[in-house]
C-alpha cells in the first residue's frame, strides 16, 4: 500500500458505500472526515465504524478538506454538489448518473472529477473498480492506489467515467429487470410452471437467477429506480431508445418493499410487479 497523500478527504455521506470507501481510505492512513448534520443514525453508526472524523456540517467539511468524495443516492447528487459551491478541492462525483448528470455537477464545482463505481462495497481486494474521468483524474487513482478500491482512469472527459457505469448498470440491472416481468407474465397468464419446466431445458440458470433478481429488487430496488431514469436519460442523450430502463425504475419501483417475507421474496415481489402498486399483496 502506498504512503498516504496528505491530503484531507471528505465523504458526502457514509452510506452503505460510502462508508467502505472511507473505511479503505483510512486504513491507506488517508483523514477522511464527514459532517453529520442532517444525516441519519444509520450513517452515523457507519461513519463511526469506519473511525471517520465527524466535522459536523458541510461548511466545515468544505473548508478543511482538500478533496470531497459524494457518494449518494443518484437523484441526490445534484444537490448534495449544490450544498458543497465553494469548495476549491478537488469534488470527485462517485454516483451513479448519467453523463449529463456529471456535467451538471461538474459545472457546480470548481475542480470536479467524474467517477462511477462497478462492484460492491470494497471489503476485500478484486471486487470493486472506481472508473475515474476528468483532467485531475490521475490524483484520485493515486489517493487508491493500493487500497481495495482498484482506481481506473478512462480518460480526461468529465461524464466517461459515468458513461461506463451507467453501460454496466444498463446490462446488469436492466436484463435483471427483464427477467423479473417475463416471470411476472407467465405467472399473470397461469403458465409459471410451463415456463420453468422450458427454462430447465433450454436456459437452465434462468429460475436461480430470476430469483436472485427478485430478492436484490426487494432489498436494493428502491435505490436502483433513479440509477434506472438516468441510464435511461444517457440512452436518450445518445439517441437511443429509453424504454427498456424507464421500465426498469418502474418494475424497481413497484418490486422494492418492506421488509417482512424477506424468506420468500419471489411471492412478494412478482405479486407487487403484478398488482402495479407497489404495495404487498
Ligand atoms: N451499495 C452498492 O453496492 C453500490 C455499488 C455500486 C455503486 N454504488 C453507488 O454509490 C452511491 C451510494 O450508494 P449506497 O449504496 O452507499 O447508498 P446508501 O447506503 O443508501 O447511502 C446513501 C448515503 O447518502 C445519504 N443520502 C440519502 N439521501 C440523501 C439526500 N437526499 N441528500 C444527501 N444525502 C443523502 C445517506 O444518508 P442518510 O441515510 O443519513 O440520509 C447515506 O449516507 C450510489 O450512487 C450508488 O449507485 C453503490
């Protein structure tokens, strides 16, 4: 692991991710602070787990900190940047928005580097990539280098570093989404079975696999509904179509729940899908 850089790092917040990402930062031997004010207890028991100095407001973070990471849900990025005008460190945006998202952001801050995140949290080493764009891109792969977070830079562009994750989610979280309403259907017209009998024989990963999408859809989808709207949002920036995605936020919207019948989340799942509510059936 390389020496630490010496400059103070501040998180715009210690979410699920978030908090790892401090957590790898820190044990690079990185100051990695945060502001607590408004934020939840949730986050405060992570900050404090990943041992992050609380500063206690934005203000505060933004005067002491050389680098601000934001890593928040997408339709909070343009804010969250919003609240940090001012700051004259280097503002690294890690969320999952569109490429125009990105410019938006990067037009709120003096020094902005785009990032996209592919993988989760960062707990061991190989399983997580932060693509970076941007013309001080290169000194946030240093801030990583060697940590468990594998900094790549894509190119000097602000929004390429996003165009790649919102090209991975649009596959993954969009073929996922796919899936769970060709099931839906088939249950909706009485011939699930029929259907599972077919995908043994011809696409024999299909029934694990929808299944695991449909328990990911009740615990994350809720997050993954703007992350949809802006994939679908880069389609149509780049002439694309966007139906696929905007129906992906919608089955995301309608499949994410509470948390009871986490023990069989298909039936809570491909029933909300069928009842268009949203609401458990
Ligand atoms: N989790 C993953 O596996 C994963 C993988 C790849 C990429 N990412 C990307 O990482 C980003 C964050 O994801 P996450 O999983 O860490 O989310 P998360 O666990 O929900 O955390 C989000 C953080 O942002 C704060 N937040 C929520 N709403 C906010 C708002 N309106 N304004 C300001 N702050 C707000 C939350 O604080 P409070 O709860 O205190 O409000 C929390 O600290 C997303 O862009 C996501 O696409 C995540």
């Amino acid at each position: 692991m390389g020496e630490s850089s010496g400059m103070a790092v501040g998180l715009l917040h210690p979410g699920e991710m978030g908090a790892a990402i401090g957590a790898v930062l820190r044990a690079r031997g990185e100051v990695v602070m945060w502001a607590s004010a408004g934020r939840s207890s949730a986050s405060v028991e992570r900050a404090e787990r990943a041992v992050l100095e609380d500063v206690g407001d934005i203000e505060a973070l933004r005067d002491r900190c050389e680098v601000l990471i934001s890593v928040c849900p997408p339709h909070a990025a343009v804010e969250v940047a919003r609240a940090a005008v001012g700051f004259s460190g280097i503002y690294l945006d890690a969320n999952a928005v569109s490429p125009a998202t990105a410019r938006t952001v990067a037009g709120l801050q003096e020094r902005f580097v785009d990032g996209g995140i592919v993988g989760p949290p960062p707990r061991q080493a190989g399983t997580t990539r932060l693509y970076l764009s941007g013309a001080e891109a290169e000194q946030i792969a240093a801030l990583f280098a060697g940590t468990k977070l594998d900094a790549r830079v894509v190119s000097d562009a602000p929004g390429a570093a996003s165009a790649v994750k919102m090209a991975y989610g649009g596959w993954t979280k969009g073929s996922a989404a796919v899936l769970l309403v060709a099931r839906a259907l088939a249950r909706a017209e009485g011939v699930e079975g029929v259907l599972l009998q077919e995908w043994r024989i011809s696409q024999p990963e299909l029934d694990a696999r929808s299944i695991a999408a449909a328990s990911s859809a009740l615990e994350k989808g809720w997050r993954w509904v703007g992350e949809m709207n802006e994939i679908a949002d880069s389609m149509v920036e780049a002439g694309l179509p966007d139906g696929f995605h905007r129906a992906a936020a919608e089955v995301y919207r309608r499949a994410s729940g509470g948390s009871e019948a986490r023990n069989d989340p298909s039936q809570q799942v491909f029933a909300a899908l069928l009842a268009g509510t949203g609401k458990k059936s």
